[in-house]
C-alpha cells in the first residue's frame, strides 16, 4: 500500500493507493510516513486541480474493495454531474430497488474514496445535508465549492 497526503482547503487528505489504482481518501487529523508511488502523485495533483476550481471530473483507476451492492451505489455516485446533487431515494431508484433507502445511506458512508467518488453530492430528499464521514461543514463546503460551476 502506498500513502501520500495533501493539505486540501478543507483538511488534510490521506491518499492511499496500490499498484492498480486509488484505494482510499479520507480526511485525516495527522499524517504519518508518506509512501507515495505514481498514483498517488497522479490523485495529488487532480485533487489539487479539482479545489482550484480547474477540474470537475477524475480519471484515475479505483481500487477499493465493497461488496458488490456497494461498489454499484459507488458507480451511482460517479454519475451525479458535477455540481448537481440527488437523494439517497434517487440512487436507490436508479438501483431499481427503491426500499434500499437506508442500505444505499450505509454504503453511501462507507465510500472510501471520498470526493472522487463524489459522495458529498448526496443529500435528503427533503434538500438537507445529511451524514458525510468528513463532517457536515465540510460537506457543504464541498457542494458550495462546486456549485457556481454546475452546468
């Protein structure tokens, strides 16, 4: 596992990465030793472009591990538009499995790859923000971030 770290607007990211693409990245209280490799230089540099205003999209490869209900609910996420938001009743619908509300919000939560897989996007179907790993502040942050430039 290779590790580098960056020091977003919002707090520091840990970024984690194997060989065949990004594992995780979280927000992060301290950093450790960084091990980057390639990749994880490659993800500093977009997620750099991405709070500078200057990227609305990733293309790095993924590797993290879910199960498969999981990894689907994280594909979902990808195809929210930068910008755009939805409800966890809109990724359950287009999971065609509507009653899966709650597990769609337990995956939802379990992203490792925060930001690249743009789970901030998701909020209540009555338009409020809702849980987010990094914390409500930072979720808005994210979301007022990304709106001026919605299409």
């Amino acid at each position: 596992m290779f590790t580098d770290f960056y020091q977003s607007p919002i707090g520091m990211m840990e970024i984690t990465a194997t060989h065949r693409g990004i594992a995780g990245l979280y927000f992060k209280d301290k950093t450790t030793v960084a091990q980057p490799n390639p990749l994880t230089e490659k993800a500093k540099a977009q997620i750099g472009a991405y709070f500078l205003g200057q990227r609305d999209h990733f293309d790095l490869p993924l590797d993290f591990k879910g199960t498969i209900f999981q990894k689907s609910v994280w594909q979902a996420l990808c195809d929210i538009p930068f910008g755009a938001t939805c409800s966890y009743l809109d990724i359950a619908s287009k999971l065609d499995n509507r009653k899966a509300v709650r597990a769609v919000g337990a995956a939802n939560g379990k992203n490792p790859v925060s930001i690249i897989v743009p789970c901030h996007r998701v909020i209540g179907s009555n338009g409020t923000l809702t849980g987010y790993a990094g914390g409500l502040d930072r979720k808005a942050w994210l979301l007022a971030h990304e709106a001026p430039h919605a299409q």
